[in-house]
C-alpha cells in the first residue's frame, strides 16, 4: 500500500463520490501530503472504477463497505471467445498429433507388407494399361458410331422374357449354322454373308449372338486367371526350395575348402588361438547363470529360445530338425524329455556336438556316435532325477556345431501333461509347469509354442499356458507340426488357416509357421525327412490352396525367423543385464567390506586348497618329533594298553609259586603265550593309535596358534578321520615284532646296576599305580571312613557297610597267613561268614569271594612293593648267585626287566616303521582323501559353510558372469 501511495507503479485511483475521497485521503495520508493527494484522488461522479497510467502516486481503497459493481456483459463475451480461442487450438493440435500418428502407422502397414516386386515381371507396366484403356475407349467409341439405332419389334416385348430367350436361342442356332456354311463356302471361296445383305445387317447380326456368350467368356477367363495364380504359385515354391538347396551347396563347398585350408596350414593353425564365437560366448554366460543357479530361481533375463509345447507334440524333433541331427533319445507315447536341455547351435566347418562338462566330441555324421550321444543323453536324464522325482531342474547343457546351422540357444523342455500315471510323481504334472512358467516369465525369453497339428486343436494345454505367459504374443513364434497328418484327417483346410492366422487359440504371437518333421520313422535321417517335408509341401493342396504362404512353412524359414528375432532380443537387452550385474557386484562387494574386513576373498575351491596345504604341513610335522620321544610315547602307551594282563595273566599267577625256579618256569611260559598270539598285534595298534594321536596333538596345536582360521575345522577334522579309517598297517610288521620280542623276552640276565635300578624303579612305579587302583576300587566298595564321615558328612550305605565287615575279617585272615595263596579254602569261607553272622550281618559265599579279590590283591601290591624296595641293595647278591643265601628273592624284578627291555625294542622297532613307512603312507592316504573330497562339490559344500564361504563364491560367480557379459558385448559391437 506504502508503494501505491508513493507512486511507485505509475497509477492513479479513482474512486466513487466526494465522501469516499475525503475518506480515502484522511486514512492514506498526514496532513503533509493532503494536498499531493489532492491531485491523485479524483471524486468523480460515475459508478466505476479503473487503472489508467500517470505521473502521481497511487492510491488504494480501503476494504469497501459499499456493494461492489457488477461485471457487464463485455466480460461475459471475452470469456466465452476465450474459451472458443482454446478449443480452436486443442482441435488443431489433435489434428496435427493425429495426422502424424496416421502417418506413422501408415508407413509401418506399409513396411510390413509382403515383398511383391517380383510381379512387376509378371504383370504389365502402367503405361501399357493406360495405352489398352484408350485403344478400349477408341473402340468403343468407333462402334457406336457405327452401329445404327435398332429397335425390337414390338410383338418380342409382348411374348415376354421367356420369348426372348427362345428367339435368342434359336438365332443361335441359325447364326452357327450360317457360320458353320460359311466356313464351309469360305473354303470355297464365297463369304459368310451373301451379297444380300447389307453391312448394317451382318453387324446387328454379331452383336445379338454375341450376347449369349459373354457369360462363358467370364468363366473362362476365371478359370485363366486360377490356373494362373497357381502356376505362379508352384513357381515361387519351387524358386524358394532351388534358393534353399542352392544354400546348401555352398555352404557343403564352403565346408570342404575350409577342411582344405586347414590341411594346407598345418600346425600353424592348430598352433593358433581359435577366437570363439559371439554364440559360444554368449553360451558360456549362460552355463555359468546355470551353475550360479540350478534351479533358475535368479531370474536373469538374458534372451533364450524356451521350447514348449504338449506330450509327443514334435518339439523334439523341431529341434533336431533345426540342428540337423537326431541327438535325442525317443520313446513311443514315453516321456523322454526329463530336465530342461540347453542347445547351443552354432556354424562351425564339422558337424559335431558335445558336453559342457566332457571334452568328448560325437562326430553327428556317424550313426554310432549319434546312438552313443543319444545314450549319454538319457542317461544324464535319468541321473538328474533323484528322491522318486519324475523331473528335475537341473539343466544339461550342449553344444552343437556344423555347417549352415543358425547361432542361438535353445532349451528344451519336459512336454505339459494333461494325466498323471501310476509311474510317475503324483506331483509331476504341476512340476512340468512349474518349470515351463519359470522359464516363460523371463520377459526376454523367445517362446517357441509348438503344437500338434494332428489333433484336436480344443485338446492343446500348451497355448493356454503360453497365452498367460505372453498374452500380447510380443515375443512367442507359434509352430504347428504334423502338417502331412492334418491335411488327410482335416475335411475342411479353412480350419489350418485360421490357426496359421492365429484367428483359432486363444493366444497371439509374432509368427506362425507349418512345419513337418516326420513320417513315422525311426530310421529316417534328416536328409530324408528336409526331402520329404520339400516334397510335401510342393505337392501339398493346402499350400496350393493358397491356405498358408510359402514364408510360413519349411523348417528352415522358421529357423532363420526364430534366429533374428532371438539375436534382435539379445542386442536390444545384454546391457541392461550386464548393468543389473554390475549392481549386484557392488553390494556383495560392500558387504564384504562391511562385515569381513582385511580378508582374501576366497571360495570355496581357493578356501579347500589352503586347508589342504595345511593338514599335509602338518604331515609334514611328524618328522620333527625327536626318536627319543617317539619311544618313550610308545613304551608309556604299551604299557597302558598292557599293564592289566601283565599283573593278572603274567605276573599274579607266577608270584604264587613257592620256589624261584616254579616262578620263572611259569613266567617263561606265560611270556611265550603272550608273545605268539596277542603281544605282536596289540603292539600294532598301540603304534598306529600313537601315530593318530601324535597327528591329532599337530592339528590341536595349530589350532592354538595366532593365524588360526576356524573355518577349516570341520573339513581338517574330517580328512583325518578319513584318513585314519582307511589306514591299515602292514601284515608283515607284526611277524617282524613277534621276532623281535621273542628274543628280547628270552634274555634274563641283568648286565649292570643301572638296568638293575631302572628295573627295580619300574616294579616299583608299576606296583605303586595298581595299588592306588586297587584301594580307590576298595573305598567305592566300602564306603567312606570314619574321617571322611566326620570330615564330609557323608555315610556308607547298608551294602557298603556289609561288604566292610566282610573287609575286616577278610584283612584277619590275611594277618594270620602273609603269604596266603590267591584263593580262599571252602573253609575259610565259612569262617569269615560265620563270623559276620555274630556281628549282624548277614552275606553269602559269592558275596564273600567277590570282596577277596581286591582284599587279596591290595595284600599282593603291597608285598610286591616291600619285595621291590629289598631288591634295590641286591644286584650283587643275584650277579653273584647269593639271593638264597641272603634270603632275598629278587624274580620279580628280573621279569619287570625282561618285560621292560621287550618294551624299549618293541618301541624301537615301531617308532622305524611309524617315522620310515607309516608317516608316508598316512600322507599319500591323506592327499587320496583330499583329491577325492576336491572333486566331490557336495562335500566341500557341507564342510566349508557360514556367511563368509558363501558370499565369497557368490562374489566370484558374479564377476565371471560379469565379465563374459561384457566380453560378449564388446564382441557384438565389434560385429556390428
């Protein structure tokens, strides 16, 4: 408001009668500006107000109290010729959009049109007809002309119609009669005509016969015209299959000179690297979205040829046809096609297939190598179905390679079935669709519907499939087979026409085409059913007929068709995949980052060969343990294994004997027994359960260290129990040891004192080890003691209580005789039950018995124990033969000595064989385990898991797929 009183815009208000402008000024302005505004308020007499340019400052009038003025009609009319201005514009816009979008489909009609330059040959040119046309109209002119009026006789009109056509006939008649004798007169020299006749006369007479033949000059020239068309017809298909077996004697030239060219270059090009082509590229990124993975659940996108159709409808045979070899297995009314089969066709100089993962080539010009291809195929089918499945998901991949085949990638599918048999999967049927929409829902994917001409087409289950899949048919070619067998059942030919039209099944697509890939028979090779099915159709009424068009049939032209549109699919949308992996790359990139930070990235296959560089480092470790160690190892763990049958086999029944030379002769005795049939084995199995355990402390010790990964536990811990399992000593080590312990238990003398001592020092820690056995045996058996009552609050239980009665008059017993034999007499049986008896307790025989041995044992270890320590002072007493005379029985000592040196050479013996043969037949049986595991995928998968193993082989799965993608696509622009 400020700005308008001062007059910044350049305008005046006028306002309405003298009040409102004393107002005005009052409320805008001070005194001191009362008379400028003065001169910018101006009360008028008139209703209205308006803006009109001046020198002066502006005013504004306040929120007015009075009614505003209404609008005149002035306004009305420039709002409604404005509305009219902008129809006028939207009306020539429209115009203008839609007569560039009607030219626009117009040149697309235009272009789609068939190539019908080759009639320009056949029919005349424009200037002749418009030459014909005026000689017509010249003619027709002259004989108007010439021709007087001429008029009926009455009396005709009256008879009607029907008299008319009587004297039409009958002048017929007569004009051919008359013609008939002029010929006749003719030959004889007169005319047609006599000279009575005037010329007038002889020309109405033309004119009326003439117009009783026109009908038949019509039908004739009809029927011209039909046999016409269809000799040109027959001519276009007969100038199509020469073009085709023209291609195919080029390309069989082309294929011998480039056999002639590699014989002339000789190694020079075997030598060469062979560059691969833009089709075995962009196979290889296939097989590897194949293994990334199996079961198609990533959705790549990337353009294929998917094959589909109903049971025994022929798309098998499409596709041999189109590869030019029989290289799948068939079956009559049998399901054969059991997992998806990826073909990659491609030209090559052989005509040859393989495996992806075989470096086997079947040569497809030998039908025994075709059989055996054809074997391997269903045996790899058979293979891939598991768990009582009927299909499966894996994908086998080939390659097929030879002369004039189209490059692209086709994948075979299991055939939809409409009925589940009793040998199949109850859930077969839905998992044959599962897997065909899992490959139709690619939206790049080329959907080759094929359907069985010779059946019923309301009994197809395919189409309606496909037509969900694809319900605009922006990327389906349609392919009716059997053609031969449609055309004798089908009575009318209009019913293939609509198919061919797609104007029959619900469902649209971008071409149709009739193809014939059979006769029936087995034996037939392709060449014969190329030449049967060319025969066909150059014979065939339906293609005569005019019902398909020569483009639409032939195996080849679908072939070619299906191979522009699968390269056109792959130019138009291999970037846009590489772009998606690109993507994908860098998250799992930066989650590695993220979560595993300064660590290799390393898969599965890098992770297992690190792990077995480290269990055969620790083979390798077994050479550092020192000789001495191995023996003492040895001597401690045969020892364990052995000591229990020393003291009771050995020792224990020799000790009772009353004399030195009873206790020798029994212990020789029972040392031979023991050395013949169980002493050699168990010193086996105490080497190799050493050797185990010595591998095991490596392997535990590793696991201690600073640069340990926990990540090859489960697989470190599972090769060497593999390998252990399978280990087996050698059978010739045994009878060597039994040799050698034989002679080493045979010697009884000891030579010096320090043998002597160390003997004595063995009983004495042999004996001191089962007498702490023995006695922690007995307090389970009786109980705690009084001190440990007191001490721990615990108490002996009633049987435990009992069996320490039986203790004590057991230990009575043994008070009274020292050197009490190791059985109890009948009697003495009875006395000790007896005896309970007057203490309240009541036992029985087998009770009493069962308490003597470890009674009667501890009472053995100790004596044993005394005998030893009176032993350390007698060397020289038993080296001089005096023991008797000292009183001093030292036997005991020397056979723990005789047992002790066996010990030393049996350790001796083994730790040769663990350190010279037995270590490095463990590592060869170690790296057999770790070959066989490094095939076996499954088994690397189950031992090498966690969120590090599988985000590091996803990363590399990515970045080889990526890689190829872009190598093809750099290699497909080159092309372009």
């Amino acid at each position: 408001m400020y700005k308008l009183v001062k007059g910044r815009f350049g305008y005046a208000v006028r306002v309405v009668g003298g009040t409102q402008a004393r107002w005005a000024r009052q409320k805008l302005s001070g005194r001191g500006e009362q008379e400028a505004l003065g001169q910018v308020v101006v009360p008028i007499a008139r209703h209205f107000t308006s803006l009109h340019n001046t020198r002066g400052a502006l005013l504004r009038l306040p929120e007015p109290r009075y009614s505003a003025p209404q609008r005149g009609i002035g306004m009305l009319v420039a709002r409604v010729l404005r509305g009219a201005l902008k129809i006028r514009y939207l009306l020539l816009g429209g115009s203008i959009a839609g007569g560039s979008a009607l030219a626009k489909t117009y040149e697309q009609w235009k272009e789609a049109l068939p190539d019908a330059k080759f009639l320009e040959e056949l029919l005349p040119s424009q200037e002749d007809l418009d030459s014909i046309r005026a000689s017509l109209i010249t003619y027709r002119d002259k004989i108007k002309d010439s021709i007087p009026e001429f008029s009926l006789d009455p009396k005709l009109w009256e008879a009607g119609e029907e008299g008319y056509s009587q004297v039409a006939q009958w002048f017929k008649e007569r004009l051919d009669d008359a013609i008939q004798a002029a010929e006749e007169d003719k030959k004889s020299g007169s005319s047609i005509f006599s000279d009575d006749f005037s010329p007038d006369l002889k020309q109405h007479a033309l004119s009326f016969t003439s117009m009783g033949g026109s009908a038949e000059k019509e039908r004739e020239k009809a029927d011209n015209i039909r046999e016409k068309y269809e000799s040109l017809q027959e001519e276009l298909m007969q100038v199509q299959l020469k073009y085709q077996r023209e291609i195919e004697r080029l390309e069989k030239d082309n294929k011998e000179l480039r056999k002639s060219l590699m014989l002339r270059a000789g190694d020079k090009v075997a030598r060469k690297k062979v560059k691969k082509s833009l089709i075995d590229m962009y196979s290889e990124v296939l097989d590897e979205l194949c293994d990334y993975d199996s079961s198609y659940d990533t959705q790549d996108h990337l353009p294929r040829v998917v094959v589909v159709g109903d049971q025994s409808s022929g798309k098998t045979s499409v596709l041999e046809m189109v590869a030019q070899a029989r290289i799948f297995p068939r079956g009559a009314g049998e399901m054969m096609t059991r997992a998806p089969v990826m073909v990659t066709l491609s030209e090559g100089p052989y005509h040859i297939a393989s495996f992806k993962d075989s470096t086997r080539e079947f040569d497809l010009t030998k039908e025994s190598e075709l059989a055996e291809l054809r074997k391997e195929v269903e045996l790899r089918m058979r293979n891939s179905v598991r768990n009582g499945r009927t299909v499966s998901h894996e994908v086998i991949s080939m390659t097929v390679k030879g002369p004039g085949l189209q490059r692209m990638v086709l994948v075979d599918l299991p055939g939809i079935i409409s009925t589940v048999t009793t040998d199949m999967a109850a859930d077969t049927r839905e998992a044959i669709r599962s897997i065909s929409q899992q490959y139709m829902s690619n939206p790049n994917a080329i959907i080759l519907c094929i359907q069985d001409g010779s059946v019923d087409a309301e009994r197809s289950n395919v189409t309606d499939l496909v037509s969900q899949m694809d319900p605009q048919g922006k990327r389906t070619i349609f392919v009716l087979t059997k053609v031969d067998l449609a055309e004798e059942n089908l009575a009318n030919p209009d019913r293939i026409r609509k198919i061919l039209a797609g104007k029959l099944f619900p469902m649209r697509a971008l071409g149709y085409f009739a193809v014939v890939t059979g006769r029936g028979n087995q034996e037939d090779s392709i060449q014969d059913i190329k030449d049967y099915e060319e025969s066909f159709f150059s014979s065939s009424r339906i293609f005569k007929g005019g019902v398909i068009n020569s483009h639409q049939c032939t195996t080849r032209n679908l072939s070619f068709a299906v191979s522009e549109r699968f390269w056109k699919m792959v130019r138009d949308t291999v970037e846009q995949q590489a772009d998606a992996f690109k993507a994908t790359r860098f998250n799992l990139e930066t989650e590695w980052k993220n979560n595993f930070p300064r660590t290799r990235e390393l898969d599965r296959d890098e992770l297992f060969e690190k792990a077995r560089g480290d269990i055969l480092d620790e083979v390798v470790n077994l050479s550092q343990v020192s000789p001495k160690q191995w023996e003492e190892v040895l001597s401690k763990k045969m020892w364990e294994k052995m000591a229990t049958y020393i003291f009771e086999n050995i020792y224990l029944p020799a000790a009772q004997a009353t004399s030195s030379g009873t206790f020798n002769t029994t212990a020789d005795i029972r040392l031979k027994q023991w050395a013949d049939q169980m002493l050699p084995r168990r010193c086996v199995e105490v080497g190799w359960e050493t050797l185990q355990d010595e591998f095991r402390k490596f392997i535990e010790r590793a696991k201690n260290s600073k640069d340990h990964d926990t990540i090859f536990d489960n697989l470190k811990a599972c090769v060497v129990d593999e390998a252990m399992r399978r280990h087996a000593w050698e059978d010739k080590a045994a009878d060597v040891l039994r040799v050698i312990q034989l002679n080493a238990l045979e010697d009884r003398s000891v030579s010096d004192k320090q043998q002597w001592d160390a003997a004595c020092h063995f009983l004495e820690e042999s004996v001191k080890e089962k007498l702490t056995a023995t006695e922690s045996t007995l307090r389970e058996m009786v109980g705690p003691g009084t001190w440990e009552q007191w001490l721990y609050w615990t108490y002996p239980s009633e049987d435990q209580k009992r069996r320490a009665t039986v203790r004590a008059e057991l230990e009575k017993l043994l008070a009274t005789d020292y050197n009490h034999k190791n059985t109890l007499t009948y009697d003495e049986v009875t006395a000790v039950r007896k005896n309970t008896q007057s203490c309240g307790v009541e036992v029985d025989n087998e009770f009493i018995r069962e308490m003597w041995h470890p009674v009667y044992r501890r009472h053995f270890l100790r004596r044993a124990l005394a005998k030893a320590y009176d032993c350390r002072k007698a060397f020289y007493a038993y080296h001089q033969g005096l023991e008797g005379e000292l009183g001093v029985e030292c036997n005991d000592v020397v056979l723990f000595w005789r047992i002790q040196q066996m010990f030393k050479i049996t350790a001796n013996a083994l730790r040769q064989q663990v350190m010279n043969r037995e270590a490095r037949r463990l590592e060869k049986e170690i790296k057999e385990v770790l070959e066989e595991f490094g095939c076996d995928q499954e088994k690397k998968e189950q031992l090498l898991t966690g969120r590090r193993v599988l985000l590091a082989e996803e990363m590399k799965r990515v970045r080889q797929i990526q890689e190829k993608l872009e190598e093809f696509i750099h290699a497909l622009n080159a092309e372009k």
